[in-house]
C-alpha cells in the first residue's frame, strides 16, 4: 500500500470522526433541550397533583414486584424489608431465587420465617423448574421461589408464572426503592390505558447512610469510579431517557427498575433467556411486536419514581459492567435488525434504532480509531495542528457542557444534592470524566464488541456490599 494511499485512508477517517462528533454532540444537545422542557412540563404537573392521596385510594393498579436473586446474601434481606415497608395499597413482593450458590435461600427464609407450601403455578411463560415456594401467613406479600438455576431472564419469568397482579415491576436484589416510588411509576398506566411499560430513574447509593431498606440521608461516595457514574446517570437518566420519551422513541427501560403491563409482557413470550441485555431486549420486542401489529401503546419513563443501586467501584467490577451492556446492547440490534431504518416501525425503526446502531454500537471502535489515526495524521504531516487543538477543545468543551447541563436540570427538578459543596464536586467529575474515565469506559465497550460471541451468554458478576454494614459510605 503506497504512503499517498495511507494518507488518503487517515484524511478521509479523519473527516468521518469531525462528522460523526458534530452529529452526535447535536443528537445531545437536542436531547438536552427537549429533556429540559419535558421536566419543566412534569415538575409543574406533579406541583399541582395530590398523588399521595393514591397511596390509600382502593383504585389504584395491585402490583407484582419480581426480585430475581443470586447469590445476593449481603443485601437481599435488606432488600426485601425496604419492598415491604413502601406505601402503596395492594403489592406483592415475589423473590425468586434461581439456585443461588451461597446462603440466599437460608437468609430469606429465616429472616421471615417462611415455610414451605404447596401453590399451584400458571406457566404463562415456560421456565426452568421450581422446586418450592414459601410463604408465611404473617406476612401475605411475600412470596419467595426457589427454583433451579436458569438466568435472570428466567428467574423474572418465573415471577411471572406466580404473580397474582396485572402489573408487574422487576427491581434488582441489589437496589431499593423509595417509599412513593409504586404510585409515582403505577401513574402512567392509570393516566392512559394504552401504556404497556413504564421505566424508573435509577440512581447511586454509594456514599449515602442507608437504615432498615430506606434513605436517611443522601451524599456523595468517597470512590472517584463512583462519583464518575452518578454524573454518568444524570446524563443517561434526565436527558437521554427524558429526551427519548419526549418524542416516544424509547428503546431501553434500565433492568434495575420498570414496571409493565403482565399480559403485554407474556404476549410477546416474557424476558428473552438467551440474552445478558434482556432488559433492552423486552423493551425492543414489545416495540416490534405492537408496531407490527399495528396496535396503539405507550412506553414511558417517569423521572421521580428513584430507585438507588450500588454501583461498582473497581475497575474491574465496572470494566465487566460496561462490557455486558455494550453485548446486551448489540445482541439486541442483532436480534431485531430488520427494523433499522424500517418505515414500517415507525420513528423506533426510522430515528431511535438507527441511532442506537450507528452511535451506541459503532461509536465507540470510531471514537478509538480517532485516538490512534488522528496523532498518525499528525506524525504524516496531514493534519493542521492549530485546527485539530481547537476541534479538540470544542468537542471537549461540549461534553463539558453537557454533563453540566444534566447536573443543573438535577439541581433545577429533584434536587437530590442541595448543598453547593456537593454541586461543585459534581460539576469538577463532569468536567473531569473526559479527561480518561470516558476513554477507559470506550475500551471497555470495545473489548465487549470484539468478545460479543464468546461472552453473549456469561452474565458475570459485580461485586457487593451490606447496605446497613457500611451504610454505603464507600
């Protein structure tokens, strides 16, 4: 290959990375005003709407609340206690634990008291066996399956198989709600008929003082991995989803937290077993399935009903997270291919598929191509070293302002960290995230696209604390 023809190659990727970065950041910026207006419009709805007085209405939705668990010992107890104390009227909280290898089982049960008895189970959805269900009379909400190990996917439709309720809401054995969260996120299906899911606002407990499964009090973790992703949240959370769900285009409701409508859910064949993203892959299949039936829905996200999870604070811990989501992410896309840029599926095959495959799937091999052959183009002698600088700081800059953007529509909404020592700090990890975490977190997500068939069906495991041991002060 001749030296004029490498040159030419690196000029012309060169001009891709400068569009696709210009296209991007104003995907982003876009995202960013179209979530500040649907937030103002939520806040002055909610200002003037007197949800508490659901908590007590005999009309609100029962819902089923699918904990799937394994080997989940440190926190699941903890869990479980904070599910049982939420204010809402009719709720089931349904464990199920798929084979765990340490003491889960042994915890629920006697943390409980459960016995065992015999329950007829409907399979809806076929899973792995269950091998007994516990109750106790004292408790009627609770209902914990043990059944043989198959997944999360399988672990969720099982719940399914022994739920009692039209609605049903999965939450991780790691995570806990806030007290109103059932009301808030149970709202959208009473409000319009036609809504089949409904996602949450996740968001991180590290560094905040957790007793008895709730919130005393919420602060900022001491781990710099951590404070990375709670600007990382906000930005994913309060302008991606936000923005997504302002033009009804979304295309992920996060596995940590969202309700749905049990006979939409079943419809469709329940959570897919042969995929670590079944989260995405739920939400992608209802939209496949209602799009090409030509059937009227709504998928939402509500940004109030808070669910606050543990994040990872090792690198290798958050290297394995990282990696899962960009091969659930691809074996997703994969799976439902023929809606890329498909009119027949509407805005989810014209805008929100395709922008998922070129900038989520995509984006990061070109992002790390950009970081090998611009500085070739550099060393060739093709390449204007006053216009790369100033590229370079306006790109920069942008994320910058982007990130700054969701902590502000933070602090203007829910106001989650009122105090300006907090802000500040927040704002210095937005400005800091681009200056190595986000290029550690695109090798991340590089090695999970050049391991997707080897690792596709290896969920992996992150490493967690007790909640009430270190009151999550990490």
């Amino acid at each position: 290959m001749s030296a004029s023809l490498i040159k030419s190659i690196i000029i012309n990727f060169n001009y891709i990375i400068i569009y696709y970065v210009l296209v991007i950041n104003f995907i982003y910026f876009v995202q960013l005003i179209l979530a500040a207006f649907n937030l103002n419009d939520y806040m002055k709805r909610i200002r003037y709407s007197d949800y508490k007085k659901y908590i007590v209405s005999s009309n609100m939705i029962p819902i089923s609340i699918l904990v799937p668990a394994y080997n989940e010992e440190e926190t699941i107890v903890e869990n479980i206690k904070s599910l049982l104390a939420l204010n809402y009227p009719l709720f089931e909280v349904i464990v199920i634990n798929d084979g765990s290898k340490d003491d889960t089982l042994k915890k629920v049960i006697e943390a409980f008291e459960l016995k065992k008895v015999d329950q007829p189970v409907r399979y809806l959805i076929k899973t792995n066996k269950i091998k007994a269900i516990y109750r106790n009379i004292d408790i009627p909400n609770l209902i914990l399956v043990d059944k043989e190990n198959g997944g999360k996917a399988d672990a969720l439709n099982a719940g399914i198989n022994v739920s009692n309720y039209p609605v049903i809401a999965s939450i991780d054995a790691d995570s806990i709600l806030e007290s109103d969260s059932l009301v808030r996120v149970v709202m959208p299906f009473i409000e319009d008929k036609k809504t089949i899911a409904v996602g949450g606002i996740v968001r991180i407990a590290n560094g905040s003082t957790i007793t008895r499964g709730r919130v005393i009090k919420i602060d900022l973790p001491k781990s710099r991995i951590a404070m990375f992703q709670i600007v990382e949240y906000l930005r994913a959370f309060l302008t991606g989803r936000v923005g997504w769900d302002s033009i009804n285009s979304l295309l992920i409701v996060s596995g940590a937290f969202g309700a749905f409508r049990k006979d939409a859910v079943v419809e469709v064949g329940g959570y897919a077993k042969n995929t670590i993203g079944e989260d995405m892959e739920l939400i992608v299949k209802l939209h496949e399935h209602f799009l090409r039936n030509k059937r009227d829905y709504r998928i939402k996200f509500v940004p109030d009903p808070v669910c606050w999870s543990q994040a990872p604070e090792r690198i290798r811990d958050l290297r394995g997270q990282r990696r899962r989501w960009q091969i659930g992410l691809m074996d997703s896309l994969f799976k439902h291919k023929r809606m890329f840029f498909n009119p027949k599926y509407k805005k989810i095959g014209l805008i929100a598929v395709p922008y998922f495959w070129i900038f989520e799937m995509f984006g990061p091999i070109i992002e790390i191509l950009g970081y090998i052959l611009i500085p070739l183009a550099y060393m060739l002698g093709v390449l204007n070293l006053k216009y790369f600088i100033l590229f370079l700081a306006a790109s920069i800059l942008y994320g910058i302002l982007l990130s700054l953007g969701a902590i502000l529509l933070e602090e203007y909404t829910f106001n989650k960290y009122p105090s300006l020592k907090q802000l500040l700090r927040l704002s210095l990890y937005g400005v800091l995230e681009n200056f190595g975490y986000r290029q550690m977190t695109t090798l991340f997500r590089v090695e999970g696209i050049i391991k997707f068939r080897k690792m596709k069906h290896n969920w992996g495991k992150i490493k967690r604390h007790s909640f009430e041991a270190k009151s999550l002060k990490l």
